[in-house]
C-alpha cells in the first residue's frame, strides 16, 4: 500500500513538474513579447523607458565618488518610409525595418539600447566614457547610410 501512495506522488508530482515548465516557457513567451517589437527584435518603448531609467538611476547611485558617466540618446526618424510601404508594400517596409534594426545592432556595443518608438522611429542609448564617443558613432552610422544610400 505504502508502494501504491509513492507511485501516486511521483506522478502527481511529474505532472505538476510537466506544467509548471510549460507555464514557465510561455511566461518567457510573453515577456520577449511584451519587452521587444516582434518584427524587429528592438526593445519596445516601454522596456526601453524602463531600462534606461534603471541604468540612471544606477548612475546616480554609483557616481558619487566617481566621475559621472556619460551617455547619449539618439533619435532616429526614416525619411519617406511612408512612400515605401504605399509604392512597395508593408512587406518591403517591414524588411526595411529588420534590416535597419540589425544595422544598427551590428554598429553598437552590445551594451547599448535599440528601441523602436514608433512605426518608423527608433531611440539609442549609447552608455559612453566621453560625449565625444557618442557623436564618433552617431557619424559612423550616418556615414555608411550615406553610402549605401549612394550606390
């Protein structure tokens, strides 16, 4: 009998286990979902918000002794992208939108912040040592969009 009761409670507790990573991978879904855009992988506007006041707020708190660090928040608006999405279409739009996001990932540290406000506006946040650091990578970025933009 004493077998029969432990067998029962295994079970039980296998099946509570089973759920309880089910309910676990889909509470992960719903975060990456609720924190990030799903088309572009960019933190959404209120993640973003969220992690730049954290890091503020662990600025101010960590500063006292120190020099103060620097950082820079860009914003970043697509020209005509209306003009794309109405002569090409939202898929040719939404490409442009995946492509951009991981240009400018592939541009940043992995430290910094790509965050899409808006259909066709992103922000930065750029933690930097000097504000000049942040002007040198804003120029970068502008430089090479300028180029491909050329060709």
């Amino acid at each position: 009998m004493a077998k029969k009761k432990k067998s029962i409670w295994n079970c039980i507790f296998v099946k509570l286990l089973k759920k309880w990573i089910l309910l676990e991978r889909e509470n992960r879904k719903l975060r990456k979902l609720v924190s990030h855009d799903p088309l572009t992988g960019a933190l959404s506007r209120e993640e973003f918000k969220e992690r730049v006041e954290y890091f503020l707020s662990l600025s101010k708190r960590f500063s006292k002794n120190k020099a103060q660090k620097c950082f820079s928040i860009v914003f970043i608006d697509i020209d005509k992208f209306k003009d794309v999405n109405d002569t090409y279409g939202h898929q040719a739009g939404d490409n442009i939108l995946t492509n951009f996001t991981n240009f400018l990932k592939d541009q940043l540290r992995e430290s910094d912040l790509v965050g899409r406000i808006s259909g066709d506006e992103f922000v930065l946040f750029l933690e930097e040592d000097d504000l000049e650091s942040g002007k040198k990578v804003m120029k970068k970025i502008q430089s090479i969009l300028s180029l491909s933009l050329m060709s």
